[in-house]
C-alpha cells in the first residue's frame, strides 16, 4: 500500500447460477501483523440465479496500513463470475493514486533481535526466577501504563531482551531491582496527570497493582518510579499495543508479532511468550477474578517451564498447561494441538462421550462401520493400548483448558482415540462382560469434523416433530429464514431450539425478537478500559426488541457440554421468552467475542475478551447457562439410542398425557 488517498474501491460485476450461499467482491487492508479492515457482500446475500450487475465494496485508507488484499468468492454450491474489476483509490485508478512512503513505525525500525534474543539459559537458580518474576510484572506494567510504551516509541519486546541479561546476572533482589530502576528511569521524567480522569461508571473489576507499593519486593525508589507511571496522564484514544475493537470492546492486540522465524529453543522468545501472556491475562482478561489461580504463583511455576523448554514442541506443550490455568474454553493453543496429548495423525473411528463419569462410545463412524473398528455403541472404555482410562484422563488433564469440568472431558473423550495408525487394544465394558477389542485407528482427515461437537438431531435444521411440537437447531439455522421458521411454527405448543451445537449464523436478535411482547434485557458486557488497564465496567443492558410475527408458544432450549460462546449467548437471549424453559446439563462456560493473543514462534491463543452477565448481573463464565430441568444422558439410554433430554423437553410441552412410547417415538433420533 504505498499510495496515498481516503478511500479504496473494488467494483465489478457478478453473475450467478443456483448460489446456495452467496457471491461477492471482498477487500481487506492489513497491518504488520493484523487484519485492519474489511468490506465483504455476505449481508448483502448475493445469492440463487442473477444476471450480470455491478456492484462494488469500499474501505478507507488505513494509515498503518501496508497489504491490500482483493477478491472474489462463492460460499455453497452453485456457479458465479466476476468480469470487469476495477480497483479505486479516490475514484482513479489504483496506478494513478499519488505514492506514498509506508507509515513505518518502531516495529519496522528496530532490528536488533529478528533472528534471536541472545538469552542464553541452561539452568534458572531461584533467585534467578524470583527476578525474572519481578521483570515480568514491571515490564507488563510499563507496556501498559507509561506513555512513551503506550504510545509506540518503544520496540518493547525488544527492551525486554536488552534488560533480561542484566537481570538474570543480578546477584540478588537487590541487584536486579536496581537494574530495573535504571531501565526505569531511561524511559524519561514524567508529569503527573493534572486533569483528573473522569470515573467510570459501574465499575465491576479494578486493577490489582497492589504490588507497586510493595517496597520489600522493589526497594523504595523503584516503587516510587512505577507510582508516578501509574499517576501519569495515559491518552483515551487508544493504545499501541492494544486497542478495544469498534462496537463491542474487546480488546485487539495490535502490533504484537508472531516471530514465525524464531528457531527453538530460545529462552528470550519463550520467556517472551510467558511474559506477554501473563499480563494480558492480568490486565485484559474480563474474568481474572474467576481464574481460581494464584496468577503470582502460576508465573513462577512456569518461568523455569517454558524459559528452559528444550525444543519447539516442549515450549508449545508448556503454553498448553499455561493457557489451561486460565479455565476458558476460549482458551486454547489452537496452533498446536498436535503436540498435546494423545499425539498421532489417526483416531478410534467413533465417537466418545463421558457418561455417568465413564468414556461411552456414543456411534460408530460409518467410514468404518461396527465390523472393522470392533466397538459397538454403548461399549465402555476401560483401557486404551494398556493404559487405563484413569491413568490417561490423569495425565493429558493439565493440557486441557476449559471453563468447567464437564468441558474438559467432553475434550478429552473427542481426542481419547487419537494416535499412530493401525491396530490397537481397547479395553470395554460391553453388557456385564469385560471384553479385549483390537480396534484400528484410521487417517483423522477420513472422520467428520464435528464429531463429538453435536447432539442435535441429524436432517433439516427446522421440522415439525408433530402438529403440536416445533423444532430448530442452531447448528443449521439461517437468520434470512428467522420469518419464515416463526410461521411454520405457528399453532405449535411449544417450539424446541436445539443449542446442543454451534449456531451456524448469528440468529439472536433476528429470531429471538419473535420470542418477546415487549421490550426485553437479556445480558450485560463488561469492556476493558484504555486510560486504566485492568478495570472493566458494565455495560448498559441489551435488549430484545419485539417484533412480529410473534411466536406465543412454549420455547424449550436443550443445553449441554457442547453448548458454548455463541450458543450459549443464544440461549441467555432466548430464554427471556414468558414461560421458556432450559433443558439440559452444565454447558461450556465460555461466553464473549474472543480476542486473538499473538505468540513467539508463529502460535496463537484466544481469550473471551468481554465479560457476559445476565442483566441483574449474575455471571455466566465457567458456570454456563444453568438449565431450569436439569437432564442428562444415562448409559441405557445411549445404548437404546434415545435423547434424554429432547424426550424431557417434549414432556414440559405435552405434558403428561402422551404414552411414554410415543414421547420416545418423537425424540428416537438413531435405528
């Protein structure tokens, strides 16, 4: 992007056949490390047969800006062309525009350590541990709080790697604190902020810097230097290395570089990546209140961990256990679940689930079918490849984020199969009999992604299941149909909205609107704050506007471990319907628009980077949306193929007078 101009367009025109999704021109600009901006034609839903037309998608210019990236896409089946594009800078055509020099910033400039730190580590004394502690907290602090860090002037990943060395030679407390009061001090005076900054409102999580007025940890002057960063006057538009995305407020980690380049082991990098982590979680994550950690003890436990990790998949392997301290199903190294336990490119070819406290197989994947995998539906497992279930469930725990327990489970029993290809023992209990299985792992890419991750019912995402009960699942809903699902579902005694899945479009205000007679809270946020890193305050209400037509039915909504973020969002906003009911178990705790966390060699975790409440501010993270009727699945009813919990929903509907055979008859959802 070395022009200059306000505005980029991209026209041209589309053409489609039989679009089951929808076509349409997009334009992204990126910074160093993040997407920036983006303009795409989904809302817009080109879609079914059309003839030649233009259209076109704009952004403004960016200034740090440095990629543009164009194109066009077809989502579904179908057919689309494109002809005729045209890429615009202020109405000219992109050759045209005035150059322009690339807005460079410190991150372009400063090159000392692109091809490693220079810290060299093979052993970490405690006193060594205990200063590093101590570096970490200021370093985060300075990141954060003072002006010349906030306001970009700083490589500061950079400046962590010029102290480090002088701080791990530190004798003792004393001789690293005075390390880092130099280092304090060569960051330049500072003025106090004579405005003083407005209140926030309703305030719910304020800063913890307690330690800053510790002169037993920092020595005096120290403490003193960190006080006055802390009165110093921070400006309210934003920050270098983090900012609050438009509309919803949760936090972008702007400028934070991935260092994909970065050869292992380097224990400044990995350091780095704790010491990155570590604070975002202390000043950006909404729920550290509900971490159930001692967030102190856990950057000690793991500075010797991941300083000292021997190779790249040992440091990944300890980010796991680190990001599992947090308990947020958000929460995952996503970029390397290869290397977390149980390791291998195959897996058992079914599907396990934790029943009544065992690993159940639930199905069998019909790439396989029951004769060549040797399980059966129902079939407990006791032992994998000589291994109890215990033993394993024990020793792949740590490497397991999540919000609640039923979570990690649900986690583990979708990887319990996972491992090399080929024959292996599988201990089960099958009936009363104990019985030794050699069952085959097959190639992972063979079985269905989803598997394990739905409990809905196969087919069409909205039926009728009889002329007095309506069903939807999320996991297939279309927000276009929202009308369309409240019409067929007219007349009903009750409506049934299966959230046991991931909702495949955001369907809350568009079909919850139906649900409500009058204006109606359902959930409340708490953001982060710019001027004063690590408070988070309320948000005012949302609400569900009625609209018609409206559905004056029973809402029933089936809830378990595999409903999560989105879904569970759904449920808060659905549930507000007069007389709707929750059906179900524990679900998955996580709730919020996630924000993406940028680590040393080329890894990535996310956060739930806003807080979810209920309106009269009761929280949602790790305790889920908890069911009115709690209902969960028993091992008989896996093995005769029932749904439980859709069989309780058609109760609450009906009532008591159908047969229990017909309730089972509506819900039987396998032969």
């Amino acid at each position: 992007m070395n022009f200059k101009g306000s505005r980029i367009e991209l026209r041209g025109f589309v053409r489609t056949e039989d679009v089951s999704g929808f076509a349409g021109l997009w334009l992204r600009e990126d910074g160093v490390e993040e997407s920036l901006e983006f303009d795409g034609m989904q809302r817009r839903q080109l879609k079914g047969t059309t003839e030649w037309t233009e259209y076109a998608v704009a952004l403004p210019v960016n200034p740090d800006g440095r990629i543009l990236y164009f194109g066009f896409l077809m989502a579904g089946t179908g057919k689309a062309w494109v002809d005729d594009l045209q890429l615009l800078v202020d109405g000219q055509p992109v050759w045209k525009a005035p150059e322009g020099d690339v807005n460079q910033t410190v991150l372009d400039r400063d090159h000392e350590f692109d091809e490693g730190s220079k810290v060299v580590l093979s052993e970490l004394t405690p006193v060594q541990v205990e200063n590093l502690a101590t570096l970490a907290h200021v370093w985060g602090f300075l990141k954060y709080y003072h002006p010349k860090v906030t306001s970009g002037q700083l490589h500061w990943d950079y400046e962590l790697f010029r102290v480090m060395p002088a701080v791990l030679a530190a004798p003792d407390r004393a001789g690293a604190n005075a390390v880092l009061l130099r280092w304090v001090e060569g960051l330049g005076g500072l003025k106090p902020d004579i405005n003083a900054s407005p209140e926030v409102p309703d305030v719910q999580l304020r800063p913890d810097l307690s330690w800053i007025e510790n002169e037993a940890l920092l020595g005096k002057e120290l403490s003193e230097r960190l006080r006055a960063v802390r009165a110093a006057p921070r400006p309210y538009g934003g920050q270098y290395y983090v900012t609050l995305a438009p509309i919803v407020s949760n936090p972008v980690f702007t400028h934070e570089l991935f260092y994909p380049r970065i050869k292992f082991p380097d224990p400044g990098y990995q350091l780095l990546a704790l010491f990155r982590y570590w604070n975002i979680i202390r000043y950006w994550y909404p729920y550290r209140d509900l971490l159930g950690e001692d967030w102190d003890a856990v950057l000690t436990e793991f500075i010797p961990r991941i300083g000292l990790a021997g190779n790249a998949d040992a440091y990944q392997l300890e980010l796991l256990a680190l990001i599992a301290k947090v308990h947020d199903t958000h929460a995952n190294l996503w970029s390397s679940l290869n290397v977390r336990p149980p390791v291998g490119d195959s897996q058992l070819p079914v599907t396990v689930r934790f029943v009544e406290g065992r690993p159940v197989v639930t199905d069998v994947t019909a790439v396989s079918g029951e004769s060549s995998s040797g399980l059966q539906r129902g079939d407990v497992i006791s032992a994998i490849g000589g291994s109890s279930v215990e033993e394993l469930v024990r020793s792949w725990s740590p490497y397991y984020g999540a919000s609640n327990e039923p979570t990690r489970l649900r986690d583990m029993a979708r990887f319990m199969g996972r491992g090399p290809a080929g024959p292996v023992r599988v201990r089960v209990q099958r009936g009363n009999e104990t019985v030794e299985v050699d069952a085959t792992r097959v190639p992972i890419a063979s079985l269905p992604k989803m598997t394990g991750l739905q409990h809905d019912l196969p087919g069409p995402a909205f039926r009728l299941l009889s002329r007095e009960v309506a069903y939807l699942k999320l996991s297939a809903v279309k927000a276009a149909e929202a009308a369309s699902y409240v019409e067929q579902a007219a007349g009903t005694k009750g409506w049934i909205i299966d959230a046991r899945n991931y909702p495949s479009e955001f369907v809350v205000f568009a079909l919850g609107a139906h649900f409500v007679d009058q204006p109606t809270d359902f959930a409340r946020f708490t953001v982060g704050d710019l001027r004063d890193p690590g408070t988070f305050s309320f948000t005012k209400p949302l609400t569900l506007n009625p609209q018609a037509s409206h559905y004056t039915g029973r809402v029933v909504i089936l809830v378990d471990e595999v409903t999560w973020s989105q879904a569970e969002y759904t449920t808060m906003a659905f549930r507000v319907a007069p007389g709707a009911l929750v059906v179900g178990s524990m679900t998955a705790g996580a709730d919020g628009n996630v924000s993406q966390i940028p680590l040393p060699g080329d890894q990535h975790t996310p956060i739930s980077g806003i807080g979810v409440f209920y309106p009269d501010k009761r929280p949602t993270q790790r305790i889920g949306i908890v069911p009115d009727v709690e209902v969960k699945p028993t091992l008989d009813g896996i093995r005769a193929g029932r749904d439980e919990v859709l069989e309780e929903a058609l109760r609450q509907i009906l009532g008591p007078q159908p047969p229990e055979e017909e309730i089972r008859k509506l819900a039987r959802t396998r032969e």
